[in-house]
C-alpha cells in the first residue's frame, strides 16, 4: 500500500512478524529513504516492484528489529545512513549521527528530529511537518506506546507530551501492528469512552480484512490512547490513583499493561 502525503509517496511494508518498515519517496526529485531497516527481503522486493533505488536509511533507534537490515542495504544500494546521535555505537553503518532540532533533507522534504526517549535512551523521531507525517519508531503505537526498556516513565511521558503537541491532523507511522491487542488493555481501564468503543469496531473490521490499523491520527490517538491521557482526572480516577501526578498516572498505566 502506498501513501500520498503531497508531494511525499510512502510505501508500508510489512515485515518480520508484525514490523513495519517504510519507503518514503519524494515525488519532486526522485529521492527515497528508508524508516529503519527490520527486514531486507520484504524492503528490497518493494524497492524492485516499485523501481526506486534507496538514498537514506533513517533510524529511530538501536533494538535489531530496526537496524537489522543496515549494512546489507548499504551496501546494495550506497545509501546513507543517518541515526540517533545518543546511540552512536549501535547504528551499524551510520554515516550521520542526529539530534534534537537537527534537519534531515529527502529531497525537497524535510524532516526535523525530535528526541523521544524511553523505550531506548536515544530514540528519536522524524517530524515532516509541512506534510503533518511523523515517523515515531516505538515511541508511540496504536493506542499504545513502546515499553520502557533503558528509560523511565517520567521521560517516556515527557516524550509523548512532545507528539501530543503537533498538530493535530498529523499521520502518525508507527513500527508495529500492536492495535487489536493495545486496545483490548485501552477498553479494561477506559470503559466508557464511546470513541474507544466506535475505534475497537473499526480494528476488528481492519483486522478481520487483513488490512493494517496504522498509520493513524494524531488526534484520535489523543482521544482514544491512554497513553497520551496520564493527566485525563477521568482515567486517573479509573485507575484509582486520582491525586498522583501524570508521571506517575503514566507509570501506573505502563506497568499495568506489562502485567495485561
């Protein structure tokens, strides 16, 4: 499946069990990237079905499911690789380190980096915000977000604040198909939020189809993502920890939905 963002093409590419790796193209020049590198075969069959080369590989962050591929496409394709400066000893090939408020051009688009840590220590995501598209790796999913490996749930809510606050129209491309689980643990502690509901139909639907629920929209995410409310007083509530601050709501919720 390929989507069109004005002027940016991507292709969603399943890969391994349930990753996504994406192809982005920029349709003025011709230039494409890859958002990390989970899988070869699948990136490199989608390349030749499409007859694009590969200019860029954008990583988010160090884990193997994202980085895996790295040297082999490097070296089919002479692709620069460009990853989070926090995790500069674990980007196999990285050729430019980045980080927050850095630039990074794909032709005629560009992309500014926003430093989410959390799930890793250095992850980072890629902003296209003249498109209002954002790759977020594992910091975000489908009513979800990436568990906290290497970083804390004071930073991993300080980093979600950060993508609650774009605008919120943006198409959010998370790494993995997480939704129909993520919300069966959304549904147990927000019951009686009616989008939730009307959202949990429409992942059955999708899913039933053997259709994907990602991408998604930022603000259905805000509406529907406990994850993005640590500081909603009614999921507080719910959870009985009506007087704690969103950090520690947020920490609630996280160790929670380990234990789901």
């Amino acid at each position: 499946m390929i989507y069109r963002h004005g002027h940016l093409s991507v292709k969603q590419v399943p890969c391994l069990h349930d990753n996504y790796g994406y192809l982005l193209r920029d349709e003025a020049t011709g230039t494409v990237a890859a958002i990390d590198t989970p899988e070869v075969g699948p990136l490199v069959a989608a390349l030749d079905e499409l007859g694009w080369g590969l200019d860029y590989i954008l990583n988010t962050h160090w884990h193997p499911d994202h980085v895996g591929g790295n040297e082999t496409l490097k070296a089919r394709y002479g692709a620069t690789i460009i990853g989070p400066e926090g995790e500069a000893d674990k980007i196999p090939g990285a050729d430019r380190l980045v980080s927050e408020g850095d630039i990074v051009t794909l032709g005629e688009r560009k992309a500014r980096v926003v430093e989410t840590p959390g799930h890793t220590l250095g992850h980072i995501v890629y902003l296209f915000g003249d498109e209002d598209v954002a790759f977020v790796g594992d910091t975000l999913f489908s009513l979800g977000c990436g568990r906290l490996f290497e970083g804390t749930a004071a930073q991993m809510w300080a980093s979600l604040q950060k993508i609650r606050n774009w605008a919120p129209q943006t198409t959010i491309y998370c790494a993995h198909e997480y939704t129909a689980a993520n919300y069966q643990f959304a549904a147990s502690i927000d019951p009686n939020n009616a989008a939730l509901q009307a959202r949990g139909e429409r992942i059955a639907e999708l899913r039933s189809d053997g259709q994907p629920t990602v991408p998604m929209i930022l603000a259905d995410e805000c509406r529907e993502n406990p994850f993005l409310r640590a500081d909603d007083a009614v999921l507080a509530a719910n959870l009985g920890v009506a007087d704690a601050d969103p950090a520690s709501v947020f920490a609630e919720i996280r160790g929670r939905k380990d234990r789901f």
